[in-house]
C-alpha cells in the first residue's frame, strides 16, 4: 500500500477483519425498525428533533444496499468466484436469506388469521396462493400483486442484486473501461424503469458505491479514483435520486473505514439484523396493538423496540442461525 493511502484511510482488506459490516448492518436494521415501529405506534401533531429523526429510519435501506454492493463482491473475491460457480452462489445465497423469509411469512400468516378471526382485529393480508407465491420469489410487482409486507420489496432488490452481480462480477473486474461502461447502462436503465416494479437497476447506484469501495479495499484502483466515482456517486444520488439519501450513502462509505472496531453490540445487533429486518413489523406492530391506552406513546414505542430486538434475536437463534450454518457447507 502507498504511503499516501496509508496516510488518507484506515486499512482494511484481506489482513483485517471487517467488523465495521457489523456496526452498518445494525445501525440499518435499527433504523428501519424504529422508522416502522413509529409509524404504528408514535405520532404527534407537533414534531421534535426526536421523531423528526426517527422519520429518517428508512435511510437504513440504502445502508443497507451500499453494505450488499460491497460485501457480496468481496465475498466472491476471497472464494475466487468465477461464472460457471453460478448456480452455487446462487444456492448459497438462497439457503441464506429465503427459508427465514419463508417461515416468517407463514408465521406472519398464521398471526393475521388468528388476529383477524379469533380477536376481530386488523384485515385479512393474504388473498390466494397467487399471493404467496409471488411475494416468495419477489415476483408480486411485476404481475401487479400487493405484497404481504410491503417492506419485503428490498429484500427482492437485493436478491435481483445477487443474480446481477453473479452474472456481471468477472467483467466488471476485466478493467475500468468496461466496469464504468456497464455501471453506466445499469443505472441509466434503472432511470426509466418505473419505480413501482422495485428493481435493482432503480438502486443500482447504491451498490455501485459498495462495489467501488470493494475494489479500493482489495487494492484494484487508486485512492484519486475511488475518491473520485464515489463523490460523483453521491452526487448523482443528491440531485436525482434523493438528497437526503446522499448523506446515508456518505455516512456508510465512511462507516465502512472508521467504523473497524470490535464491540460486544456490533457483534449482536450484526448477528440479529437480518432477522429484526424480518420480524420487527410482527413483533413492534403486536405491542402496538395490545398496550393501546395502557401506557403514553413514548413507553408505548420503547417497549415495543425492545420487545422487536428480543424476538429478533430469539428469531436469529431459532431459525435464521440453523440456515446461515447450512449456507457455510455450500462451496464455490
């Protein structure tokens, strides 16, 4: 590494583990956890610095994204990925992430009928077969399906994210040319497709800024030229994407290098955030409903965070872990 890199950013790579994934992935998962949770439980005709901020949550999706775009790439680097591995990393990322969304979704199912039909609360969220099984391969948008939970339409971004990348992984590393080329298209196509169809390509830059930041830490381009495409990037998210986004991606990329310290609750809130991503809604929207004028909005709230990190974390032992322990057996 060059004296001036060493000067400029904190080393990480292949040498060092990269904890701050950790820190990034529970700070996202939090913010979309308090954001929801919020919404059901904690409203108010006049706003404060608090829940002004707690309206910001839904900036942990594009945390979210730019952590995906760097540590999926990184991931296929150290494994020495080459396409026709394909369909095992395609495997292995779908032992990851879909039986936990899966037995969520009939958990979430089970609850509504129960709710609905036995306590005469809330509507009925699944309509027919259809239903189900176009929310569980991310198809619902594009045959014009409501999805069950509304939320679940980012974690059909980042799958289209994994086949994407699976596919475009060996020619976006061939060379700057042909890397910035197809970035490029990517994204301008993402420019016309209407953002109700939730695709990758509408967030493409997100994950662009990750994929930039993984080829810095691995020592393909120069610190000029990744400073460079990430300032464009965030640029180009402030203008026309979402200003506002602009400061998550900023603080991510950041958090990625300065963030690199191993703590008792970056490691817990990074084991459980896949799972609080999932559960929050069921377990935040129960305490909503159950303590209605029992306590004021702000213990209503706190209650049902703590509750929404519990039931994540039982969710995490229970489900997600059996999963994630399969997924390490398949080899590419």
């Amino acid at each position: 590494m060059s004296e001036s890199r060493q000067s400029s950013m904190p080393d990480i790579g292949l040498s060092t583990p990269i904890v701050s994934l950790d820190w990034l992935r529970g700070i996202a998962s939090l913010m979309v956890c308090v954001f929801h949770v919020k919404k059901y439980i904690w409203w108010t005709f006049n706003p404060n610095w608090i829940t002004k901020a707690f309206e910001q949550g839904y900036l942990g999706v594009y945390i979210f994204f730019i952590v995906s775009g760097f540590v999926i790439p990184y991931s296929m680097y150290v494994k020495n990925y080459q396409i026709n591995s394909f369909w095992k990393y395609i495997a292995k990322r779908t032992v990851r992430i879909e039986p936990p969304y899966v037995i969520f979704i009939m958990i979430l199912l089970i609850w509504n009928y129960w709710l609905f039909h036995f306590r005469g609360k809330g509507t009925e969220i699944l309509y027919d077969a259809k239903q189900f099984i176009l929310n569980v391969t991310y198809l619902a948008p594009f045959f014009g399906v409501k999805w069950i939970i509304v939320i679940f339409w980012t974690l059909a971004v980042e799958f289209q994210f994994y086949i994407l990348t699976g596919l475009t992984y060996n020619l976006l590393l061939r060379n700057s040319a042909i890397r910035y080329a197809i970035m490029a298209a990517l994204i301008g196509i993402g420019m016309l497709i209407p953002e109700k169809y939730f695709t990758v390509l509408n967030y493409y830059i997100f994950f662009a800024l990750g994929f930039q930041t993984f080829l810095f830490v691995i020592r393909k381009i120069e610190i000029r030229e990744y400073l460079f495409s990430a300032a464009a990037g965030i640029l180009f998210i402030y203008f026309l994407v979402l200003d506002i986004a602009a400061i998550a991606a900023l603080f991510t990329l950041l958090g990625i290098f300065y963030f690199n310290v191993k703590t008792k609750v970056s490691d817990f809130f990074g084991k459980i955030s896949y799972s609080l991503y999932l559960t929050h809604g069921l377990a935040g929207g129960a305490v909503g409903l159950f303590t209605i004028k029992m306590f004021s909005q702000e213990i209503r709230f706190t209650l049902a965070i703590v509750i929404s990190i519990a039931f994540a974390f039982i969710y995490y032992v229970s489900v997600e872990k059996i999963f994630l322990k399969i997924s390490k057996r398949i080899k590419y």
